[in-house]
C-alpha cells in the first residue's frame, strides 16, 4: 500500500507544479515575462505528457489538442482522488492504531483493512478510467504504437507513467 501511496504521490507532484501555474491569477505583464512563463508552462505540460505514455511519447507525435486533453483527464484524476488518498490515510492511521491496542480487536482490524480495500479499489478503477480515456484521445497508429509499447511488456514495467496502477 505505501508503493501505491508513493507513486501517486509522484505523478501528484508532477502534476501539481503543472496545475499551480494553470490556476494562478493571470496579471498584465510584459512580453518578456510572459513568454517565459509561456515556455515553463508549455515544459510543466510537457514534462507530464511525456511521463504519462514513457518511453514512446516521442514516437506518438501527439498534437496539441491531444496534450492539453492528456493534462486536463490527469488534472481531473488527480483532484478527484484526492478525497480517496486523505481517507486512504485516515483509515491507515486508525488501523496502525487498532493494531496495538491490547487485547487486539480483531473485528476492527477486519473492519478497517475492507474499508481501507474498497477505497484502494476506488482509485484503481479510477486510474484505469483515466487511462482509458487517455487511449481514446489517440489515432489508430498511435494506439498501435502503445499496444506493441505496454501490451507486449510485463505488467509490472507495463504502466502509462504517472497514473501506473
């Protein structure tokens, strides 16, 4: 549980710096400060878009449109999980706690570990809806590209970057 904790915890941080600078009140600037915050924008995008589809997103020759739908699904992931990782954390906390209470209580710690299961299915479910929707967003050939990329591989090196399972 705390590797699935950390990875998302990864992709999270990758994916914060990009939506920090999205979500910041756009002020009048001059030219030269706002094109560099153009191309540190454009690199936060495409720092994520290139973790995501790892190590074929140059291959892929994604549009524009396509990146900006990529960062706008993980975006949503990301926010929408955010709820399930603090309660993920939550129920951790008081299962660590059950366990060492003396005599332990069994029926709590069963409790617990199947909430603290149906909340990690939630993200599962979740991730894998977004990678759906990722895999929609591409043209047959890129498909292909990223079926003979992840398919043919082990699952465990099988994984769309920042949102792997």
């Amino acid at each position: 549980m705390k590797m699935l904790k950390a990875l998302f915890f990864a992709g999270s941080i990758i994916l914060a710096s990009a939506v920090v600078d999205a979500a910041q009140v756009i002020k009048l600037k001059s030219n030269a400060e706002s094109t560099a915050r153009d191309q540190n924008d454009e690199r936060d995008y495409t720092a994520l878009v290139q973790e995501v589809f790892a190590p074929i997103t140059d291959e892929l020759r994604l549009t524009n449109e396509q990146k900006f739908r990529i960062v706008a699904i993980v975006t949503g992931a990301v926010i929408k999980a955010e709820p399930m990782m603090n309660k993920l954390d939550a129920l951790d906390d008081q299962l660590n706690q059950a366990a060492l209470y003396d005599p332990v209580d069994e029926g709590r710690i069963r409790q617990l570990s199947a909430q603290e299961a149906e909340v990690m299915g939630q993200i599962v479910a979740m991730k894998a809806q977004a990678k759906a929707s990722m895999y929609q967003l591409l043209t047959p050939q890129q498909r292909a590209l990223v079926a003979e990329q992840f398919r043919n591989r082990p699952v465990a090196e099988g994984s769309l970057g920042a949102i792997s399972n």
